[in-house]
C-alpha cells in the first residue's frame, strides 16, 4: 500500500505493521508494539483534522525509522 492511500487509521494501522517487517528483526517486535499502544491510545479520536495529522505524523516517524535502520522501501536503495 502506498503513503498516498492511508487516509483512515486502520490502514495506517496495517501500513505501519508492514513496514516494521522490513527492520532488522531484533528491532520489529519493539516497533510493532509501539504501533499497536499508539494505535489504542488514539482510537477514540474523532476530530478528522487531527487524525489526518496523527496519519501524516506516524508516516514521517516511520519513514524516519527505515532510513535509520536503512531498510528498503518500495525498491529504494
């Protein structure tokens, strides 16, 4: 799934977890737990400029996160 189609936090939810399968695997279940807490901690909110921003946020802090660990995203590197 590509950046351009997480527009709801569900898919923003698988779109995290697929990502954090391509850090090192020592690393992955550290993440994938942070994503799922974060998930839970801001499943009631309902303020759709907010969750566009949260959505927005948690794509650059993953982006950030692969090019730390240089993981190869979508064909890069």
């Amino acid at each position: 799934m590509a950046k351009q189609c997480v527009q709801n936090s569900k898919q923003l939810y698988k779109y995290l977890l697929r990502a954090c399968k391509k850090l090192p695997e020592e690393s992955q279940g550290h993440y994938k737990h942070h994503v799922r807490q974060s998930f839970h901690s801001h499943a009631d909110e309902s303020d759709p400029m907010r969750v566009q921003e949260i959505i927005r946020k948690a794509i650059l802090d993953a982006d950030w996160i692969l090019n730390k660990y240089g993981a190869k995203t979508n064909g890069e590197r």
